[in-house]
C-alpha cells in the first residue's frame, strides 16, 4: 500500500526509499512513500538519480558545477536582474565568450528535463551543480550534501538574457580595468551580494575540473600528465592532481605552488596575496572541515542569486538509502522485491 505525504510549501522533505520505491517496488522491509509538496519531489528525486547516471558515464561534474555558476553568476544585485533562471539556455547568453562549451552541459541534461517535466531547468541545473560536488566529495572519501531548495520558475526566452561580461574574468586586463585581480573578484562578487569569505569558499570549487584555451583561454588543450588520459575528453590542465575529487587540495597546491603541470590563475593567486581573502585561504588549506562547512553556506547563497520561486521553495533532500545502496549494493537493505 502506498502511502501519500503532504508536505507544506517551504519544508525540508526526504523520501526514504530509494529509487527502486519511487518505481512502486519495495526495497527490503521498508514501504514506498510519495510525497505531495509544491515542488514535485518524486521528480526532483528521479532527476537527482538520473544526473548521477550521467556523472557516472560521463565525468561531467566539472561542467555541470562550471553551468550552475554561470547561470547564477549572471546575477546583478544592484538591479535585481539575472542569476539562477536557466537564462544561459538562450542565445545570445549561452553564445557569450565566457559560456563556450557549456551547450554540451546543457545537452546532457535535456533527457532528465524530458522525464521530469515538473521540474524547471533552473532547478535541474542547480542540482546537477549540487550532485557534481557530492559525487565528487564522495569519490575523496569524504561526506558533503548541499541541501538545494527547489521551486525556481524558468526564465521564458531571450529577452530574460543577461548582458556580456558579467563574469569573473582569470587574469588581466580585467574588463572592468580593476588594478588587481582581488579588486576585481570584489567587484564581481560584491555586485552578487556576497563577501570576501564568499569568494574564498567558491574558489575552492576549482578543485574539481580542467581549463581549456577553446573554452577559457587558459590551460592546455594537450593535457598535462594529469589530464592527458582523461578520464573523460583528454587534455586541459587542472588545478588538482585528482581533478575529480572534491575536497580541500585547491588551496593547498594554490598555497605551495609545487607543480608547473597544474594551474595558477592570477585569482587563484590573489586568495593568499589579499589581506582580506588569505585568513580564508589560510582556514580552507588546513581543514577540509572548515572549508566543506563554509562551502555548502556560500552554494546555497549562490544557487538562490536571483531566482523566482513557485510558491515557497521547498528543501528536498538526496534519499540516504539510494545513497547507501550505491555504494553497497549487495547489502540485505537493497535487496529488491516485486510488490
């Protein structure tokens, strides 16, 4: 017998049964649950599912957290404009020099919109972001949920385009002619609405991932010794040696500056030069804790930048059995048995 929840608008909800529930079965002793809520959770959690289907065949954590933020990263707090709307799926928006490659992103996720209707493309974007980083924490040993909120209304066509060069920019002349590069950070972030620690705490997303020259202009498109088998498209350079964990490393290699083979941007290089960014650097190098508490605040403020809602967004978390059942599948918990 199935079992309907209703959650009010504005509520944290998690379904505890997994995927296989979610499809009417049982799995082990426990009984499926479906949650009515504004936000179609069973979708929301059927998206979830799918994206770590495609992260796993495909690598794309780094693009997916790469998309995210520069749909968010759009934003304009001084004219209330832009940010996480899914206005980076219309041209001239997705053509902007700062946004090549990332139709490639927006491609794989085209099949989880199709089965999931319900839910925006805002919000599969952001939580392709969401899962990427987990996944990717995951695969360093480590435990990270970013608990998204959802309910963000779409942005309807080229007219919600923001304009060119709102992004940061890696290295000078800056487009905003800022002197320095932490001036410039600052005035990118600031007009975000967000703070120095902000700054500092995203920055550490550089952890994952590559940059190419056709996509950012930095790197090498070759590969270095740690990009050039892949996994994935081989090439580009990265900031990590283990550019598919999620964890603290960034500001530990951006610290020491150890290997010519890995990447230091000029911003990169401004979190331990600034007074003002390095106390942070400084916490993030010695404790993936500190860095990992402080990330999932600046996220969540990140993923929201600008974004309508349907009603009251409402928290859905990622389901602990299906997470527990991927990483043990074999266990008594996800034996599997028709209804």
């Amino acid at each position: 017998m199935m079992r309907l929840l209703h959650a009010r608008p504005g509520t944290t909800v998690a379904t505890p049964t997994g995927v296989c529930a979610r499809r009417g079965i049982r799995v082990g002793r426990l009984s499926t649950t479906r949650v009515m809520a504004a936000v179609n959770v069973e979708q929301i959690q059927k998206s979830r599912s799918m994206i770590r289907e495609i992260i796993r065949e495909t690598y794309a954590n780094p693009i997916f957290v790469r998309l995210a933020w520069h749909d968010s990263g759009s934003y304009d707090d001084n004219v209330k404009q832009g940010g996480a709307t899914a206005s980076i799926r219309f041209t001239p928006e997705l053509g902007y020099g700062a946004n090549n490659g990332l139709k490639d992103a927006l491609d794989l996720l085209e099949p989880v919109k199709a089965a999931c209707p319900d839910v925006s493309y805002a919000d599969i974007i952001q939580l392709a972001s969401a899962e990427g980083i987990a996944m990717a924490a995951s695969a360093a040993g480590k435990q990270l949920e970013i608990p998204l909120r959802f309910g963000r209304v779409d942005a309807t066509g080229p007219e919600d385009c923001t304009p060119d060069g709102r992004l940061p920019a890696a290295a000078a002349p800056f487009p905003d002619k800022a002197p320095k590069p932490a001036d410039h950070l600052r005035n990118v972030f600031h007009r975000l609405g967000l703070t120095d620690q902000d700054i500092v705490a995203l920055s550490g997303a550089h952890t994952l991932g590559r940059a190419r020259p056709s996509r950012s202009g930095f790197g090498s498109e070759e590969g270095t010794k740690y990009t050039k088998n892949g996994p994935g498209k081989p090439g580009g350079t990265s900031w990590t040696p283990e550019w598919l964990k999620f964890d603290n490393t960034y500001f530990s290699e951006i610290k020491e500056k150890r290997d010519a083979e890995l990447l230091v941007l000029e911003t990169d290089a401004a979190l331990f030069e600034d007074p003002g960014f390095a106390p942070y650097a400084e916490k993030y190098a010695a404790s993936n804790e500190a860095f990992f508490k402080d990330y999932v605040v600046s996220h969540l403020k990140l993923s929201e930048l600008g974004s309508k809602w349907d009603g009251e967004p409402t928290t859905v978390r990622a389901d602990p059995l299906e997470a527990f059942c991927e990483s043990d599948p074999s266990a008594d918990e996800c034996r599997v048995y028709e209804d």
